[in-house]
C-alpha cells in the first residue's frame, strides 16, 4: 500500500482495512444498474466469472497474491450478485480500450479484401422464354427467347444461358410441331 509522505494512502489503492488486508467494497446503491438486483442468488456460473476477473487482475498486476486468495476464497462462498459485485467493484471487468493516441491507423486500401462484384438480375423475358418453351409453347419461347437476347446484349443483366436454353426447347418444340403437323396430314415429303 503506497502512504503518502502526509499519511493518507493513495487513492487510487483499494481500502485495506485496520489489519493491512483487502476489504470488500460495498455496492453502490445511488447508482442502480438496469436489472441489477444485489440480492439475488448467484449461481456457479456467476462466481465463475467473477474469479475469472480477479484471475485477470492477478495476472496484469492489480493485485497481489494476497488479495488474490482472499478474493477467490470470499468469490468461491459467495451466495448473491452483491457479494460478487463487491470483490470485483474496484477492477476492470474486461480488456481496457486501447488511448486514441495509440489507436492503430486504418488499413490502406490496397490490403482490404475487394468488394464483391454487384448483384446483376436475372432477365424476367429469359426466364419467360424457358418457361415457355419447357410448357410446350414453342413460338412464344422462341420470340421471347430472341427479345431476351436483345435485351442482355444492350443491359448488363444476368440470364443468358436461360434465354439459350429457352430457345433451344423452343426450336425443338417448333420442329416437333411440324413433325407433328406433317404427320398428320400426310404430306408426302
């Protein structure tokens, strides 16, 4: 404990009490925390944490070894959240953030992972012309299907294979129907 040349002990040290020991501090009733209740019952889970913390402490240099078994031992019997409140109320209870002055500079651009590429829409009149010609409508799927390929030859839309694909069934399904048709009516060939 650093004593000030006038007597009066630090105040950034902990209160140590008569004897030269850690004394819990009490938890601040003035400033409740949003569903914070002192007297509820802590569980396992609970003083986990908390001798996490104090492990913490102990391991950057808050606390001695000292204060560190008589904080264990008090986290390791304690019954409510004030309890646990009060053996950690004078430490961080997580990693500091680093001072602006210290702060690190931003990445330059050159080592950020590119952009994805944009999302390009898929041509509604290719997909028109598949659904057509995968239906049996034959000359709809094949005028549509050349209105999409116009279309995806001045915009840059997505779709190109479908309007292909639609195309093909729609020329299959034309040659089909004029097989068909010949049949039919029996028109020597």
């Amino acid at each position: 404990m650093a004593v000030q040349p006038w007597g009066a002990s630090d105040p950034g040290e902990p209160d140590r009490g008569p004897a030269g020991g850690w004394q819990p501090q009490p938890v601040p009733q003035s400033v409740p925390q949003p569903g914070f209740h002192a007297g509820m019952r802590a569980g396992y889970a609970d003083r986990d944490r908390t001798i996490d913390v104090l492990k913490a402490a102990f391991a950057e240099g808050r606390l001695s070894a000292e204060e560190y078994e008589q904080r264990h031992e008090q986290a390791s019997v304690a019954q409510t959240y004030g309890q646990l409140a009060g053996l950690v109320s004078d430490l961080p209870s997580g990693p500091m953030p680093a001072p602006m002055a210290f702060a690190a500079p931003p990445v330059p651009a050159t080592f950020l992972p590119p952009p994805p590429p944009p999302v390009r829409s898929t041509n509604g009149l290719a997909v028109t012309s598949l659904v057509f010609g995968l239906t049996g409508l034959s000359l709809p799927a094949v005028v549509v299907g050349h209105v999409a390929k116009a279309q995806l030859s001045r915009h840059d839309r997505a779709g190109d294979w479908v309007s292909t694909l639609g195309l093909l069934f729609g020329y299959a399904g034309c040659a089909l129907w004029t097989l068909l048709l010949l049949v039919v009516l029996q028109v020597p060939v």
